[in-house]
C-alpha cells in the first residue's frame, strides 16, 4: 500500500518567518509528485506537479523541490504572510494512475 | 472560465437516510476523481470516471456507495443507509487528462453531517 508522510502536523509562525515542510513518499515506479494548498472554507488549490528527479518550481514566494530517488519533497514559503495560513497537501499517483493518494496534510498559521 | 461546481454545500440527513451529491466538472475535462475527507483524516479516493471507460470503484468504503457519470459530464454519488461514519467533506475534482501529472482542479465540497 502506498503511503505518503508529512511533517509537521502544523505550524504556527510569525509573519514574515521563511518555513518548509516535507512530504515523503516511496521512491520506487516514481510519476508524479503533487503540492495543493487548502484554505478554510474553499476548495483544494493546486500548486505544482513535480516529475523530474531535481525538480525545483516556484511560484510567488512559494517554491518546492524533488528528490525521487529518496523519496522527498520539500515546500518552502519565504517571508510568510498571513494570507498563506492553510493546510498543505502532497499527493503521490496511485499504481492504476485514477487516483492521487494524499499526505494529512501540514497546517500552517501565519499570525501578523 | 468556470470551475467545478458541487452541490449541495451543506447537508444534514439522519442516520438511514440516502443522499445524493452532484458534481459539475469543468468543461472539457475527461476525468473526474470522488473523495471525502473525514475528521483527522487525509484527502480518501472514493471513485474515478474516464470517458466512457468503466470506473475505477476501488475506494468506495461498502456497497452503499455508488456514482454515476452521466454524458461525460455531471456525477451524482449516492450514499445510501446512511451511517454516521459517512459524516465527511466530499470533495470533485476533475483534470484534462486522465495523466497523474495533470493537475486536478476541486470543487469546495459538499459537508455531510449524519445525525
């Protein structure tokens, strides 16, 4: 059965604080690795899809990286702001491709 | 243009009551993904639709879930008997393609609370 790890649970930084978090998910028939981040009260909001081992995309202030062969990602937010408080979600393809199988998630509070 | 679109957002049912949720992806897209998020739990997969292709079931938790995608495009899943572990966000989304590095764009749920 796959299993996708994220750590923290949550967290709760100062505005402006830089953090990161990890997803962790098995390294062997690697496809796709995915970010989504969840605001309170609306839907799930896609961020990256990461393919290749090495991969690093940013958006804004947001970036991440990909190691497939050890089987990590991290998500970086530089100067955080409140407006970033959600839960980030990674996701990792099930064996049949229909479906991601989805990491708790990292709860992050920004407080200003 | 517009997005996936869920109804209703909010329901409360009693126990034993069936429900319906519905699903309005986004125009185009060939896949559509089910799942439910229960309290202190990951994002769960339910059920998968793809063009006319049968369904990938697999994630639906007993018999007394089912969903139908009608013409490609609207999705109805059915709760029936419901119980009150059923009590869950029940998150749509819907991608361009049926590739797992496509993206999948979400609806904002529908909350079913059983009492």
């Amino acid at each position: 059965i796959l299993n996708v790890e994220q750590s923290p649970q949550s967290l709760h930084v100062q505005e402006g604080d830089s953090t990161n978090f990890t997803c962790s998910f098995p390294s062997s028939n690697f496809y796709a690795l995915h970010w989504y981040r969840w605001e309170t009260a609306k839907s799930p909001e896609a961020l990256f899809v990461m393919t290749l081992n090495g991969d690093e995309k940013k958006k804004g202030r947001i970036s991440a990286t990909l190691n497939t062969k050890e089987g990590y990602s991290y998500l970086y937010i530089k100067g955080s702001q409140p407006e970033d408080s959600a839960t980030y979600l990674c996701a990792f393809p099930n064996q049949a491709g229909t479906a991601l199988i989805f990491g708790k998630g990292t709860t992050l509070s920004v407080s200003s | 243009g517009a997005g996936v679109s869920q109804s209703p957002s909010n329901k409360v049912t009693e126990k034993g009551k069936d429900v319906e949720l519905r699903c309005d992806p986004i125009s185009g897209h060939t896949a559509l993904y089910w799942y439910r998020q229960s309290l202190g739990q990951g994002l769960e997969f339910l059920i998968y639709f793809q063009g006319n292709s049968a369904p990938d079931k697999s994630g639906l938790p007993s018999d007394r879930f089912s969903a139908e995608r009608t013409g490609g495009s609207v999705s109805t899943l059915t709760i029936q008997r419901t119980q009150q572990e059923d009590s869950a966000v029940y998150l749509c989304a819907s991608s361009l393609a049926p590739l797992s590095n496509q993206p999948q764009h979400f609806g904002d749920g529908t909350r079913l609370s059983i009492l």
